[in-house]
C-alpha cells in the first residue's frame, strides 16, 4: 500500500508562534430537498459571518486576513472568500482568498490561518468554510455541446438546417454536477463505492454500520435538546423572511429496524452502505477565528484552544476513507502522544461503514505495520468520546464547511467536557485526509 505523508520532524509545539482558537460560529445545517435552498454559498457564509463579528465587538477591518473554503463555487461568486469579506463589511482592502481541497477544504482554510499566524505574517485571520449543494449546477452532457457549437459556427441557412436534423432530445437532458463530482475520475469509483470497498476490507457488516448511525442521530438530537449547539449554530433568515435556526436533517425516532429496510445504493443488493447510513447532502457553513498572543492582547480576546499542529496524508483514492488513519497516526507519532492521551476525537462521518474501518484499522496489526510502519498498533479509539455530539451521517455533510465545522465543534465539545486534548480529522474524496491537534486553554 503506497502512502504519501507530509509530516514535519520537529515537534511542532516548539515552533513558531502560538495560535489560538478563540471563537467561532457556522449556521444550520439544511438538508438538501430536490432543489436549490435559500442560500448561496456567500450567503451562508454572510449568515454566520455577521453575528460571529458583531458578538465580538472589534473592527471587522481588525482582521489581517479571510480564508474560505468551497467546492462547489457559483459562476457569480467566483472568489466566495473575496465576496463576503466585503459583504461582511471587513473592508475594501481585506485579503480574501478560497481553497478548494474537496472535503477537507473548511480545515485547510483553518490550517493556512495556523501557519501564516505562527511564521508571523498575520496576526488575526477569520477561517471558514461554506458550500450550497443544492446549487449544484446541472450541466449539458458533451453531445450537447458539439451539437451547439455546430449551430454557432454554421456557416449557412443549408447547414443550419443540416445541423437541425442532427439534434436528439437526449442532447438536452442535464447531469448534476454534484453527481460527476463525488467520482473520483482516477479509479472511477463514487465515495460511496470507495466506502463498501472499506466495509469489505475491515468487514464491517450492514447492521454495525446502521447501528452507528442511529447512534449519530440521536447524539445530535440530545445535543439540540440539551442547548450544546447554542453559541455555535447562528439563525439563518432567507431574503423571504424564513428563519432556520437548528440542522434539520436529524431524525431523532431512528432505529435500526427502519435503517434495515433501506436499499444499498451502491452494491445492490448485497451492499452494505445506504442513504440511511451516510452522510446527508446538505448546505452549511462555518467561520472559526484564530489570532496569534499579540492579537489576543490587543483586542482583549479570550482564547479557547491552541492548535498544536496538523498533519496531511495520501493514499489510494480507492481507498480514500482511510486516509484519516494515516493523519491522525502521524500526530501521535510526531506529538509522541497515545491513544489515551487524547480525550476526545472528531471524525467526520461521510459514511458510517468509513468510519467503523478507520476504528478497525488503528487496531488492526497487519494493516498498521504495513501502512504505518508501527509494531504494535495504536488501539480502536473508544466510540464514547468519538463524535459525542453526532456528526454528518445526520447532521450532513456541506463538503467544503465539514472539516471548518468538526474542529469548530471539537473545541466546544472539549471546553463544555473539561477536556484536554482532541484531534479533528476526515477523509478527503482523492485519496487524502487532513487531521489536527488541539490543546484547550
């Protein structure tokens, strides 16, 4: 199994600056419906942008820099970061720039803030992620195209009309962008498919993965209930005045027996993935705010947790969502942490048979000789302190705000848990994962 590590051989926590997490917000998560929902990309981002500013109570104009991931960018928003620093009124000479490194774009854009802050170029950054699926635009399929190409450059009423006899109603029938997109074009296998290639591998059965996503729900349901999304999730107000103020892909009476009777969507009919137990397709966004000491000092910010370190793995896209794995060894290797060290984790739920084999992987001793180069394995990580709040399987998976929001919410999770230390990681569709380290203050 070929793998590619970026790690650093210095002990991260001995170099640069420190930087702080010291607020954050996202909106709603609003599960997709078969057609476009209230927001843009930019308008998500705008939405959870204004209250996180105000409630701060510094100069919007106080930031050295704004950093937003998104996938799925519109044609008019070319530049999403760009356009809601501006409508978040930060001012005409903000730097804002987008990333785009597919599910993991929301912590690359927490990341890049990490590193300019601590080398010492920036001082106040606003990091987000943002992402409106159900604006997936629909496209032409490439007969279409040539058909349409054909009638610009006819160059006569004769061959107009040749050209006119030529066209077929199938030429029109449009393709979902979002669909071309979870496919990976290297290996030609959807993120679904990856994931029974891994619930194949780990033998993780149909029922463990059902059960872990009943599980996710009715985490999410206790964590509205009980008020621990409050400060995190920000109302949302449609320009026709509709208000959503809580993710509403939750189903709170899922059971098992119900998860049963769903269909495989990708291997029928002995799969093991269904839509019941992956994530949802969903819009959402999320804003973390990172500052460096100086920065905390002069705007009497408090801060809530320090990033450590972070740490971006590779391997076969056929493979893709095991990659995790390979980050969050590479943390524990290079922070020379254990396990138990580590008092909670964030994994992003893109599938809920993903998940199960990356917990089987850590304590599988074959599978980490082979890729890790470990002797021993590292151990399954407790599920009890594993996503304690839920995750996308029913919250949704808003691909460019996902990696933003499990590190948003890792923070809040350990600082209402009196937690230490959390690592927050997922796979990334290409074959690639991000993880990172985080220390309350």
């Amino acid at each position: 199994m070929n793998q590619q590590t970026t790690s650093r051989k210095k002990n991260a926590a001995g170099q640069g600056r420190p930087v702080y997490v010291v607020d954050g917000a996202r909106t709603p998560f609003l599960k997709v419906r078969g057609k476009p929902g209230p927001f843009s990309p930019v308008d998500l981002a705008v939405q959870c942008g204004r209250p996180l500013l105000l409630r701060q109570d510094l100069p919007p104009d106080a930031f050295d820099q704004v950093i937003l991931g998104c996938v799925n960018v519109l044609s008019d928003e070319m530049n999403p970061a760009r356009i809601a620093a501006l409508r978040l009124g930060m001012g005409e000479a903000m730097r804002a720039f987008t990333v785009q490194i597919n599910c993991g774009s929301g912590m690359q854009s927490i990341d890049t803030g990490f590193r300019l802050i601590r080398e010492g170029s920036r001082e106040l950054v606003l990091a987000g992620g943002t992402e409106a699926l159900s604006h997936a635009p629909l496209q032409f399929k490439e007969e279409a195209v040539e058909w349409l190409a054909g009638m610009r450059t006819a160059g006569s009423l004769k061959q107009r009309a040749q050209q006119l006899t030529e066209l077929r109603p199938g030429y029109f029938k449009p393709e979902l962008s979002l669909r071309q997109g979870l496919t990976d074009p290297i290996v030609g296998l959807s993120m679904g498919e990856t994931a029974e290639v891994l619930a194949h591998l780990f033998a993780v059965s149909r029922e463990e993965a059902d059960q872990y996503a009943v599980i996710s729900h009715k985490r999410v349901a206790r964590a509205q209930a009980e008020g621990w999304f409050d400060g995190e999730v920000e109302p949302a107000v449609s320009v026709e005045g509709e208000l959503f103020t809580r993710d509403d892909g939750v189903r709170p009476d899922s059971s098992v027996a119900a998860l049963a009777k769903l269909a495989p969507v990708f291997e029928r009919p002995f799969g093991q993935v269904t839509a019941g137990n992956s994530s949802q397709v969903t819009d959402g966004a999320s804003w973390v705010m990172l500052a460096s000491a100086d920065a905390v000092e002069k705007y009497g910010l408090t801060p809530r947790a320090q990033i450590l370190g972070s740490e971006w793995s590779a391997l076969d896209p056929k493979i893709m969502g095991l990659t995790p794995v390979l980050a969050m060894a590479g943390l524990l290797r290079r922070f020379e942490l254990n396990l138990q060290q580590i008092d909670l984790w964030e994994l992003n739920e893109a599938f809920a048979a993903q998940v199960l084999a990356c917990l089987k992987a850590l304590d599988d001793e074959e599978f980490c000789k082979a890729a890790l180069g470990l002797d021993a394995p590292p151990g399954e990580i407790d599920q009890a302190i594993l996503n304690v709040d839920g995750g996308a399987v029913s919250l949704g998976h808003p691909v460019g705000t996902s990696g933003n929001r499990i590190v948003l919410h890792l923070v809040n999770a350990m600082q209402r848990l009196g937690a230490k230390r959390g690592i927050a990681s997922e796979c990334i569709g290409g074959g690639q994962a991000g993880a990172m380290l985080l220390e309350t203050v």
